[in-house]
C-alpha cells in the first residue's frame, strides 16, 4: 500500500474512532491483501478488533489472519447487519460495494482509501461544482507541464507501481518510432518510478504526487490531449482492456506488449540502460548470499513462518541472508537490513547470487539479472476478476 493511501486510510480510521463509530460494532474488513493486512494493525493499535475477513476467494476461506477468520461474504447474510460496519481498502470498492448491496446487506459501509477519485455517483450541484474545479486545476497543471518540457510529446504513467512503469518504458520505443516523436517527457507518481524511467534513458521527467496525477489524467481525457499518451492498461476510460480479463487470462507483460502499446507477441521488451554497478559489494560475499524481498505493497504478505523456514535454510548452508528494505520495514530475524538503490539492485542480486521476492514491481524491474531468482505469488484475485 502506498504511503498516500496509508495516510489517507489512517486518517478515516481516526475520525471514525473518534466520533465512536466502532462501538459496540462488529468490524469487518472486505478483502485480504496487503492494505486490509496495515488495516488490521491500525485497528488493533486502537484497541478494537476484527470480527472477520471477508474475500470471495475459496481458497482464502476459513483460513486466518492474525487471528482473524477469512470467510466468505455470503455469512454475513446469517449474521446481525445493524451491528455490522463493513471497511473496504480496495481499489475494486465500486464492485465489492455493489456485490454486498444486491447480497441483500443493510449494514454500515466504509471506504477507507479512495483509490477511484475519477469516479462519484451523484448529480448534486456541489459534486457539478467539485468536479468542475477539479478539471480546471488538471487543466491548468496539464499547462505547466507543457510549459516545463515544450515541444515534448507526454507520456503518463500514472500508479506508483515498479512493475507498471517498467514495462512502459520498455516498449515505449516501439510506440515512439511509429508515432515519428523524437522529444518526449515521462510523467510518474513518486520518486522510485522517476528512477525507473532514468534507468531507461528518459531524459525529461516530472514527479507528481497521486493526486495531481489523477487531476493531469483526467484533463487529458477531458481535453481529448493529442500530445500525451497514457502508458496504461487501467485507467478510467483509456480503453476497454480490462474487460477483456473477465473473458480471458493476460499476463502481465502481455497486457502491456499487445494491448497497451498494440505491439505484435515477438516484439521483444527493451532493457534499460541505465544501470549502475552495486556500490556495497565489500559487504556481500560473492555468490554466497541470499537477498529476500518480503515487502509488497499490491498484494497480501506471505506468512512470516514461509519466509523462517527459507531463513532457516539457507543460513544451514552457510549463506548470508538479507532483508532488502526501504522506509520504515524492518528486516526479518536472523537476517541483516540492506537497502539498495533501484539503479543498482540488478547488480546487487547478481553479486548475491540468490534473490526470493513476494511478488511485486522489484521482481520485473530485476528480470534481466543472470542470478537464481525465486518469486512467491501469494493467493489473491486480480482486482474483481476471476484471476
């Protein structure tokens, strides 16, 4: 979970603590991933604590977490819903709010992290007002970019995820040598997605924060901009790919190869160019260490006794083990944090020898290294797909 929708999803919590919302009720979470999972924290941190976990998942079901019991939705139909409160953490509320209404549930529904800002049923004036001015501040900041970066054709990556902007940026050549753009500028959310841009050349970058790249997004659209191109398969309204996933399983890189870019299946991914060597090697002993990567922020953790065990393994071998982290994370018992550049982490694993991630944006931005690569893919659904 970023750390926008972190501070955003605290914040809720907080005022409806505050207000006494959660008394005498029943707090359900819709949906187990890696942002019900800091929810869970944050509630218990409060001093409450959570009935169940709802997921449509059946292989997610009657397991637990922290304690917690992972049902299936239809049981909340047994239960009293006017003790229920509902929270939801999930880009897919829309669906997980319209599967709970026609369920027949009455009860209390809360969204947490608002992850959709393009989209408000209501026709209230003040929404008219409140949409309005949000066009004309995406207008305006859509201005300023041209400004900053003239002449430049745009080209928006608008999630901060590795992975997503990562395979944006390696077919975006094909995209620019049918087109016939020479300059071009790549708009990203965050820092580290800045980094991965760089990592491929890319000159001319603006950072923006989540919600001033909703805002650039949607005046895009709105203005129907004949010099930006949105590098994305999801967004509201860019095309109708998504729907395809309802119908047929796409991989990942495919999505972006055949249907983001329109690109035929031989079209090979470009590598980036603009990686370093790793700069803490007298840490490392070569080809002796294992570098794990525990720390997803689009799916859901895998269990602590998973990443022991591989801990347990290796260290019985004699190999050196590592925490990659960033931030706040700490690194698992029995290793040593290390925290690397994203420039510099291919190097870094290749040195290692070892890399073993939960599935995320690192283990695409790592794809080239010549190293033993192991990727943990925890049971989650691709937003309300079936995948």
């Amino acid at each position: 979970m970023d750390q926008a929708h972190y501070k955003e999803m605290k914040e809720n919590l907080d005022r409806l603590s505050a207000d006494g919302t959660f008394i005498e009720k029943d707090i359900y979470i819709f949906g187990h991933c890696n942002a019900s999972e800091e929810l869970v924290k944050l509630i218990v941190e409060k001093g409450y604590h959570a009935t169940a976990i709802l997921d449509n998942n059946p292989g997610k079901q009657g397991r637990e977490y922290k304690g917690i019991p992972i049902i299936s939705p239809q049981e909340i139909l047994q239960r009293d819903m006017k003790r229920m409160i509902i929270c939801i953490t999930s880009r897919a509320y829309e669906s997980m709010a319209r599967q709970l209404i026609q369920m027949g549930y009455s009860g209390r529904l809360e969204k947490l992290a608002d992850y959709n800002t393009f989209a408000e049923y209501s026709l209230s004036p003040e929404t008219i007002v409140r949409k309005r001015e949000r066009v004309m501040r995406g207008i305006h900041l859509l201005g300023k970019v041209r400004e900053t970066y003239r002449g430049c054709f745009l080209v928006v990556c608008p999630f901060s995820a590795l992975g997503d902007v990562y395979y944006a940026m390696a077919y975006l050549p094909y995209y620019l040598e049918k087109r016939k753009i020479d300059d071009y500028a790549v708009v990203t959310v965050g820092r580290a997605c800045s980094v991965i841009a760089s990592m491929f050349g890319c000159q001319n970058i603006e950072v923006l924060n989540q919600k001033d790249m909703d805002e650039l997004v949607q005046a895009i659209l709105f203005t129907r901009a004949q010099d930006a191109f949105i590098a994305h398969h999801d967004r509201p309204y860019t095309n109708l790919l998504m729907k395809a996933l309802y119908q047929k399983f796409i991989p990942f890189e495919q999505m972006y190869r055949c249907g983001v870019f329109g690109l035929r299946q031989e079209c090979s991914p470009y590598l980036p160019v603009g990686q370093r060597s790793f700069s803490g090697k007298n840490m490392i002993e070569k080809g002796k260490a294992v570098i794990l990567a525990p720390y997803a922020k689009s799916v859901a953790g895998i269990r602590h006794e998973v990443w022991e065990k591989i801990i347990s393994y290796y260290k019985e071998r004699n190999y050196q083990v590592y925490t990659n982290i960033a931030g706040e994370e700490t690194a698992f018992p029995g290793t040593k944090p290390l925290t690397v550049e994203l420039a510099e982490f291919q190097s870094a694993v290749e040195w290692a020898e070892i890399f073993i991630g939960a599935r995320s944006g690192l283990c695409d931005v790592i794809r080239g290294a010549s190293c033993r690569k192991i990727v943990l893919f925890p049971d989650c659904y691709y937003s309300d797909t079936k995948w």
